[in-house]
C-alpha cells in the first residue's frame, strides 16, 4: 500500500512507519507468554488455569483499565515521551518475566506482577497511535494509514512462534523472555532517535490547563455512539483474544500439533491478517470516496465481522487440520481488518481528543479479552473446542449487528466533545 505523506516534510510518513514497528514489537511482548507457557507452566508448578488468569486478570485487565489514562498522557505530552517511555517498560517486564522463579505460589504472584507491568506499560500504544494518525493523516488516508500500523501487530504476532518456539526449544523459556526484552530495548531507542519531538504539527488544538483537558476527556463517557461502538468492540476483540491467546493451544491439544509444528502453524492466520488487513483499509479510504466516511466504515466493518463469524463456525467443524487452520485464517484476516474502521471511527467522533477516546474504545475491547481468555478453559472443559468455537462465531454476529445502532447514532456534524473546551 502506499502511505500518506506530507507535501513539505516527511515526518507524516516516518511516524507511520515507526508506529508500525512499536506495534510489531508490542504484540511480540504481549504474546511470547503463549509460546513460553508451554515449558514454563509445567517447571513453575503452575496449571493452565493459572497461566489463563495471569493473562486475563494481570496482563490483560491492567492492559484495559490504563488505556484511557495512557491516551489522556498522550493527547497531554505528545507520541514520542509517552510512547518512549512505555516501550521501555515493556523491556522491563520482558526481562522480569524470564527471571522468574520460586514455587508454584512465588512464581504465580511474580509472573501475575511481571504481566501487570507489561499491561499498564503497553495500553498507551493504540491510543497514542490513533492520534498520532488524527494529527499526520489527511482523513482520505486515514483507514488505510492505520491498517497499516494495526496489522503490522499481526506481523509480530506471526513471527513470534516462528522465531520464539524454536528458541525454546534450543534455549529454554527464559530465553524467550530474554530475547523479548533486548528486541524492546533497540525499538526504545529506535523510537526515540527517530520521532518528531512534537507528535502534533503546529497549529493543533492545544489544552491550556489540566483541568479543561479532564473535562474533555469525562464528556466522552456521555458520547452515545462512542459507548455503542465500543461495545461492539468489546465483542470483537472477546472473539479476537480468542485466537491471540489460545489458538496455539488449540492446535497442540485439538488438532494434535507438536510445539514445533504449531509454532509454525500457529502463525498461518497473523500473516494473512497481515496481507489482507492494509488492502481492506484502502478499499474502504476508496469507498470513502464515493460515500459518506461513517457510512463505508460501517458497511467494511459488518461485512468483515460476518465474514469471520462464517470462517469460525466452518474452521471448527472442518475435520483436515490444514483447511481448518486456513479457515480460521481468514477468520482472524477478517477481525484484524476491522481494526481501523473501528479506530478511525472512534478518533472521527471526538477528533482533538483522540487519544482518551482511543482509550474508552481499547478500555472496553480489552475487557473483552479479559473475559474471553478467562472464559476460553472453562468453556473448552464444558463444551469442547468446537461448541467453544461456535459460540464465539455468534458474537462477533452481534458485535456487526451494534454498528449499525453507533453509526445511526453518530452525525460527522455532531461537535467533537473536545472543541466544547474554552
């Protein structure tokens, strides 16, 4: 895809780029405890039970409620400290998950601090992002702009068993953990070398006081459509965490993978995430175009949300491992390039407060993977892996049925809560 840039200044298109990489590495962080758990559960003394409630309840509930905080920072003191800084920390939580150690209740209170760390540090990475996109990109672009960014997510997440699995294999867990946090530590200082000192072209809309940048940031809580989308949202991404946090679980225990293998496999459906997502983004800029922005999003982001709610249901029930994989796929190919319709449409509602109102949306669609990958076991021992899966593919049913309520809801006429500040 080709990526805005400036008419005078390339800043526009190296921000998107150095975003793209944070968020490379960011879902490499997040996600090498998947490859680890398998080495590492068993030599802590900890249950699978316990590793999926170190991840919802530590990882994954501080990843959520720090995303308004973490957009608020952002629209306040700008991309390149906010994001800097947290990068940093996800170095240090990288290095003091691979260090842990102890017995079964040690090592679960160390590894559940260590994971709450990686959340809090992590959760200003979509908002700030989002608003660095509002600030740089001519809205024409925008979607296509930020599924760029957004599936380079997929990239890490694709490469992460690739490379991680047989690391662990060679070098044992905490080797996986080590590597993580070197791999943050040259994106922190990639980052800060290369980011604008300024996230925000001159001329932007600044908060005179802390106090008016509060309220802004409270009235989005009133915002109907933006309560309704990102209620969508928290469906979507229950559906999506599925695939993020047990889908290499599934395929050692469902389909009979070995680690290995399933390193290799587990990464099948991130790459097409990858390939598909940025071109689902431009198809909507260009439908964009010739429609209403609100209204291409809406019909782009249904389409894929049914799309992969069909792709669950068959993938589950498909009895070759391959096609199923494939299946599945497209599956998560198609919520990976819901992504931007649903990022772009946030920052469209309240766009000088991008950043918080990126936060209230990732608030409410990492509540949803609190759930899911909490609710992902005891579903799988109830039901099976495909009832399991069959449910999920009904939500993300319901999750589509939402946006036609946010966008109905939503006139681009309607002041942004943002320009009420005086």
């Amino acid at each position: 895809m080709t990526l805005p840039a400036s008419t005078s200044h390339p800043t526009p298109r190296r921000v998107i780029w150095l975003l793209a990489a944070v968020s490379l590495v960011g879902y490499a962080l997040r996600s090498n405890i998947a490859i680890a758990q398998e080495y590492m559960a068993p030599e802590l003394g900890l249950s699978m039970g316990q590793m999926g409630v170190i991840s919802a309840w530590g990882f994954q509930l501080a990843y959520a409620l720090f995303q308004i905080p973490g957009g608020f920072l952002g629209d306040r003191y700008g991309a390149r400290l906010i994001l800097g800084l947290a990068v940093l920390g996800w170095c240090i939580a990288s290095l003091g998950s691979g260090i842990v150690t102890g017995g079964a209740g040690l090592a679960f209170a160390t590894l559940f601090a260590t994971r709450v760390l990686l959340g809090v540090s992590q959760a200003a990475t979509y908002p700030v992002a989002g608003m660095a996109a509002v600030h740089f990109v001519p809205e024409r672009q925008r979607v296509g702009a930020s599924a760029f960014y957004l599936a380079a997510g997929m990239l890490g997440a694709a490469l992460t068993p690739l490379l991680l699995a047989p690391l662990m294999v060679r070098a044992g867990w905490r080797a996986v953990f080590v590597a993580s946090a070197v791999v943050g530590l040259v994106m922190a200082i990639a980052w800060f070398l290369l980011a604008p000192r300024r996230a925000e072209p001159s001329g932007t809309h600044q908060f005179v006081t802390m106090h008016d940048q509060l309220r802004a940031a409270a009235r989005l809580l009133g915002n109907r459509p933006l309560l309704i989308l990102s209620c969508s949202y928290f469906l979507h991404s229950a559906v999506y965490f599925v695939f993020v946090f047990w889908f290499f679980r599934y395929l050692t225990e469902a389909r009979g993978f070995s680690v290995l293998d399933s390193g290799v496999w587990g990464s099948v459906p991130y790459f097409m995430a990858f390939a598909i997502a940025p071109l689902v983004g431009v198809l909507t800029d260009r439908l964009a175009r010739r429609s209403p922005p609100a209204l291409a999003r809406r019909r782009v982001a249904i389409t894929c949300l049914m799309t992969a709610a069909a792709f669950v249901f068959i993938g589950a029930n498909l009895p070759t491992p391959g096609l199923a994989i494939t299946a599945l796929g497209f599956s998560v190919a198609c919520l990976v390039s819901c992504e931007a319709p649903y990022w772009t449409a946030t920052t469209a509602m309240a766009a000088e407060s991008a950043g918080s109102a990126g936060g209230v949306l990732n608030l409410m669609g990492n509540m949803g993977g609190v759930f899911s990958i909490w609710l992902v076991p005891i579903m799988k021992d109830a039901w099976g892996w495909t009832a399991m899966l069959g449910f999920w593919a009904c939500v993300a049913v319901v999750a589509a049925g939402l946006w036609l309520v946010a966008v109905r809801s939503y006139s681009p006429s309607m002041p942004s809560v943002s320009h009420e500040v005086t």
